[in-house]
C-alpha cells in the first residue's frame, strides 16, 4: 500500500491542492470554501494567524467583530451536536454544559461592541436555533442546559419541581394601548341595525305595559261592584245594631237642688289674701326683723279687734 508522502506527489492530488489554494486567495475571509473540504475557521484570510481576543472591546472594526462571533457560534453548534450523546458522561456532559454557556456569554460582548461600533443590533432580532435549543430556570436567569445535560441527576429534578412564574401584570398604559373606539360603543349607532332593534323592544315593551295597565284597571272596577253589591244586601236591623248607642244628657233640674258642704271662699276673700302675701314679700324684702315683728303684732291686734265687734 502506497504511503501518504507518495499520495501527495500524485498529479491529482497536487492539481486539487493547487486549485484550493487559488480559491483560498479570492476567498479571503469569507464564510463559504468551494474547494475540497471545509477548512477550520480563520484557518485563512487575513485572521489566520489572529487568536480571538480575550476583550471584545480590544476590536475596532465590525468586520473583524461579526467574525469573531460567527467563530463562536460555529464552535457553539459543535458543543451541542456533541452535548446531544448521553454516553459521554455526567463530568463531560457538564463541563460541555458550561463551556457552551461560557461562549453564549461571549457571544453577547462581541454583539454588545458590535452595536457600539455602529453594527446591527443582534440582540434585538429573534434568538437564532442555537440559543433556543437551550432549556432555562426561573431560579437560575442566564444559565441554560443542554441536550443531555436536561436529564443530570438533580437537574431533571429541578425543572418538575420549577413554578412556573406568572405572568407580570399589564400596567394602566398597557391596558388602554389597543382600546378602540368600538369598546366604549361610539360606532354602534353607524350601521343602523342598532337603533332598529331598540326601536323594536321599545314597542314591544310599551304595548306590554298597556296590557298590563288595562288589566290592573279591570280587576278594580270588579272589586268596586263587589263591594257595592254587598253593601246594599246588608239588612237595616244589622246597621242599628252597629250604630253607636246615645249618651242621655243630664237635666238642669238635676243641678238645682246641689248643695256643696264645704266653705267655698268668696272674691273678697281670695283678693284680701293675695294683698296679704304680697305685703308680706315687701316686707321680707325690704323691712328689718324688728319692723316686721310691729307689723305681725298690728295685724293680730286688727284681727282681735274685728272677732270683737
């Protein structure tokens, strides 16, 4: 069997390496290759003897920026092609795990230095298939899991037990942002449909309380002849007997013959007393004790002289 060396010195081989080098030169940089198989990533162009830098915002230039990040996205899609083998084992299913979080993370600087530099805004557009394969807790905001790295020890455990978060209530503004005119009825009236139909129940519920009216108007008049009939059956001895009985009024004869057996005070003698209780007030008032013991004794000898005669 013909040795490698040997292979290579072969006209055809040389005509192919030949023509992927051509190829190479007016295809510096891109990201298709026509020729032979797919070379690694900046293993040609102008980043071909670069390394990526460690800080995104070392890089002045958005080309070199979008080629730094397609690097890692390339390198992204292998770790999970990878990650997707459940027989590599729980230590390399985990660090596999963590590298592919670790360049996500990168990822987002060259996209942040992207924007800075004037590019487009990568974060903004819809996350591309890479990103969405990824599962991530609510208790864990930034770290995703993988392929076979969903069912770990511990992991699957967390994502059955996960709440899942509710959902942030809509603000005010939120709300009344898509409110039409239609919602508070002002365009009901336009096509006319409305305004029939209301036209139609309207009628429909005058006639009803006519009805109803008519008939509460009957019942009346019935009850009315019924009282009346009934009035004028009643016999006359039952109204005397339920006509009140007369009070007899008394005589003034009865009166002539009173005689009241007890001393019933004259005009003179109530107007003498009333004199003799103000006189007396006077004198409480304005009268010393000595001048009101003379007034006693003078009205006591007035009274005895009067018994007298």
């Amino acid at each position: 069997m013909a040795r490698n060396e040997e292979k290579a010195m072969a006209a055809l081989n040389r005509w192919t390496a030949q023509k992927r080098d051509l190829e190479m030169s007016k295809n510096l940089g891109k990201a298709e290759y026509m020729g032979g198989a797919l070379p690694d990533t900046a293993s040609f162009g102008p980043y071909k003897q670069k390394k990526r830098p460690k800080i995104a915002s070392e890089v002045t230039t958005v080309k070199e920026c979008e080629h730094w990040r397609k690097d890692i996205l390339a390198g992204v899609a292998k770790k999970i092609a990878e990650i997707q083998n459940a027989a590599l084992g729980e230590h390399r299913i985990r660090d596999l795990n963590d590298e592919i979080n670790k360049d996500l993370r990168e990822k987002s600087y060259w996209e942040d230095q992207i924007k800075a530099l004037g590019g487009a805004d990568y974060k903004a557009k819809a996350p591309k298939d890479v990103e969405t394969y990824g599962a991530e807790l609510a208790s864990h905001t930034g770290y995703k899991y993988f392929g076979a790295a969903k069912d770990l020890p511990g992991v699957r455990e967390l994502f059955e037990t996960e709440i899942a978060p509710e959902a942030p209530r809509k603000t005010r503004k939120q709300l009344f942002k898509h409110i039409q005119p239609d919602y508070y009825g002002w365009r009901d009236e336009e096509d006319g449909t409305l305004l029939l139909a209301e036209q139609m129940k309207e009628h429909e519920a005058q006639k009803q309380e006519v009805e109803r009216w008519k008939a509460e108007q009957a019942k009346k008049k019935a009850k009315v002849a019924v009282v009346a009939e009934e009035s004028e059956q009643q016999p006359e001895e039952v109204a005397e007997e339920q006509a009140e009985p007369e009070v007899e009024k008394p005589d003034s004869k009865d009166f002539a013959d009173f005689k009241a057996y007890v001393d019933v005070p004259t005009m003179e003698d109530i107007e003498r007393l009333i004199i003799q209780k103000k006189k007396n007030a006077l004198l409480k008032k304005y009268a010393s004790s000595a001048m009101q013991q003379q007034s006693n004794e003078s009205s006591e000898l007035l009274a005895g002289g009067k018994e007298v005669s």
